[in-house]
C-alpha cells in the first residue's frame, strides 16, 4: 500500500515564477488602495451606463415649467434608529413682485422612498419591456415625486438626466478611445514594422496632425455638422472626430516599440515560420506591450470625455434632445441661474470624479504593467 507523500507548501517565490503575466499585473493593481477604489467607482458607472432607466426616478424628457428649479430633496436612509429611506416634501409658493415659484424643503413633512417601484415604461437592456425602477417615491396620495438632485428650468428631473447623461458621456469616450487604439496600433505597427516609403507617410500624417490646434480644430469640425442630424449620427460623428485626431502619440509609441521589437529572435523566428505580416503584428508584437496599451487607453479616456463635455458646453457637441453631461452643464451658463438653482452644477463633479478615478486606475494599471519592478 503506497503512502502519500506530504504536500509541499509553495513559497511566494515559486507562484511568482510560474504565475502569468495578468496574473502578476493583478497582483500588483490590486496593492493601489486608491486605484482598486477607482476602478469600483467605474464599474458602477458603466453599470448605469446599461440601463440608465432603471436607476432613472422619472422620465428624463418629461417637462413641466410649474415644476421649475425645485430645490434638492435630500435623501434620508433611517427613520430614527429604522432603515426607512424617506426624502422631505417640498413646498411651493408664488412670490408676488417677481411672479416665480419659489421652493422650499419642508423637513415636517416626509415622503417614504421604497425601492423597486413601478414607474413610466422602458426596455431593460433594450430588450426587455418593463416598468421597474431602482427608487421612486410611495407617498399615500400617489402625487409625490421624487427629485433627488432638484428639477431644471423646465422641470425636468435632474438625477434621471444626470443618470441618461452619464450613458452618453462615459460611451462616447470609451468608444473614441477604442478607436484611437485601433489606429494607433494599426498604424504605427505598419510604421514600425514596415519602415521605408510606408513609415515616411504615417510619419508625417503624425506629425500633421500633431501641428494643428486641437481646440479649433474640433470647433471646425463639429461646427461643420448639419443641425438636422439626429442625435446618433452626432453621437457617431463626434467620436470619430475625436478618434482622428487621438490615436497620433500612441502610433508614435507603438512604432518605437515595433523599431525595437523587429530585430528580436522570435519576430525572426515568425518569419522563418512563413507568418504574414499581419499575423506577426497582431499574435506575436501587440501582446508583449499590451499591457502598456491599456494603461495608455485608461488614462486617454478622461480626457476624450472632457472634450465631448467641453464641447457639448460650448453647444458644438452633443446637442438636446440628446443628453451629455456637457448638455446638461449647458444649464450653468447663466450666472442668475446658477445663484437660483445651483445644484445644476452636480454634473461638474460627476465629470471630475469619473476623470479622477479613470487617471487613478491608469496609475496603477501603469504601475502593475511592470510587475518584476520595485
């Protein structure tokens, strides 16, 4: 009868020696406290992302100028010592010399705040037809509404906004930035690999296109848009504008590491093997850097959703009815509205925490990309 042998405990040497790369790219990301935070706060992004409706109290188009710039009703989690969400009432009354409402939050008054509501109707997903929301108000009288971040100049309720807003926002920088990529990749491989008459011409596309004033730019270009398109083919146009003019400094990057890869025993070996260009690029290349490229896409995402915001606040992006969290700052440009209702300014922080934690995120991916490093 065999006996068993005692196992051997594995030393944090060994698993580090026979561990994958990613895996020790995650060990490493996951020893940035903030950066780990960071990427929490962007996952929950891009889940609202999926289905805004459903984390949206009301529906985001719905106007009613009676309703206008009702002050933020602060939600509350317990009733006392309870878990009992609840949000105060408001109270509205007309101001006799300026004829405008005016608002103010009666604390004396609650509204019970429960969740999975039935609200107006919506595609989960796009797919599945329904009627359920994350939040909604369950006053007795069926009238009250919920406005967790106040109403607009039309009424309109500004968290169910911010929320459709931040699906605009977040995908039209995820999308430029994977086209940047593309190119960038694409291109400066060919630059790099190739060399000769192809790698001149890249070249000088770069250095074109690196010359020219980026903001005037973008204001010729989206200027230039029809006002009668729709809000997807705006949406599809601004992206790639910003595509075209993003993808240069990692074309440049790719080629100076595609100049020092091509010399190496296994591109040479590749090629002895009979594999195309293309798949030499794409299987053997692109992988030993890939790493870098995503810690360079991550930190390029902030910035191409500050451009489509910037733009769309100067009124040359992204236009209403679409909604972006450059559209819905828009709403800040008059100083007397902003003294009136400044909550209109929530989407500002919304814009820095997102770009704040996608550079923290791009740190430790940076940092976690060189995993035997000290």
């Amino acid at each position: 009868m065999s006996v068993l042998a005692p196992a051997v405990p594995v030393t944090a040497e060994e698993r580090v020696s026979v561990a994958s790369s990613w895996r020790l790219i995650w060990w490493r990301f996951r020893k940035h406290r903030l950066a780990l935070a960071s990427a929490v706060v962007l996952i929950t992004l891009y889940v609202v992302v999926l289905c805004p409706d459903f984390f949206s109290t009301q529906d985001p188009e719905a106007t009613d100028a009676r309703l206008a710039f009702i002050p933020i009703q602060r939600l509350h989690v317990f009733d006392g010592l309870h878990p009992s969400p609840w949000v105060p009432d408001v109270a509205g009354k007309r101001n006799l010399t300026t004829l405008r409402m005016e608002w103010r939050v009666d604390e004396t008054r609650r509204i019970p705040v429960r969740f999975f509501v039935t609200g107006y109707s919506y595609r989960l997903l796009g797919l599945v037809p329904t009627r359920i929301h994350l939040l909604g108000a369950a006053a007795a009288d069926g009238r009250a509404r919920l406005y967790l971040l106040g109403t607009d100049r039309l009424g309109r309720d500004q968290w169910s906004r911010l929320v459709h807003g931040t699906r605009t926002s977040m995908t039209i920088g995820l999308t430029a930035v994977t086209f940047s990529v593309v190119l960038g990749v694409l291109l400066g491989g060919i630059s790099g690999y190739c060399g000769g008459p192809a790698d001149a011409v890249i070249q000088r596309l770069i250095e074109l296109l690196q010359s020219l004033p980026t903001i005037p730019i973008w204001l010729a270009l989206t200027a230039a848009l029809p006002r009668d398109w729709s809000p997807q083919q705006v949406f599809f146009a601004i992206t790639v504008i910003l595509s075209l003019v993003g993808w240069t400094t990692l074309g440049r990057e790719v080629r100076g590491r595609f100049l020092a890869l091509r010399e190496e025993d296994f591109v040479l070996a590749a090629e002895l093997a009979g594999a195309s260009q293309g798949r030499i690029i794409i299987r053997h290349m692109v992988p030993t850097f890939l790493s870098h490229i995503i810690a360079t896409s991550t930190l390029a995402i902030p910035a191409m959703i500050i451009n489509e915001t910037s733009l769309s606040f100067l009124g040359l992006g992204i236009r209403p009815p679409a909604i972006s969290w450059g559209v819905l700052l828009q709403e800040a440009q008059n100083i007397q509205t902003v003294a009136l209702a400044p909550w209109l300014l929530v989407p500002g922080a919304v814009v820095i925490l997102s770009v704040l934690a996608f550079n923290l995120v791009g740190d430790g991916l940076r940092d976690a990309a060189d995993p035997y490093s000290q």
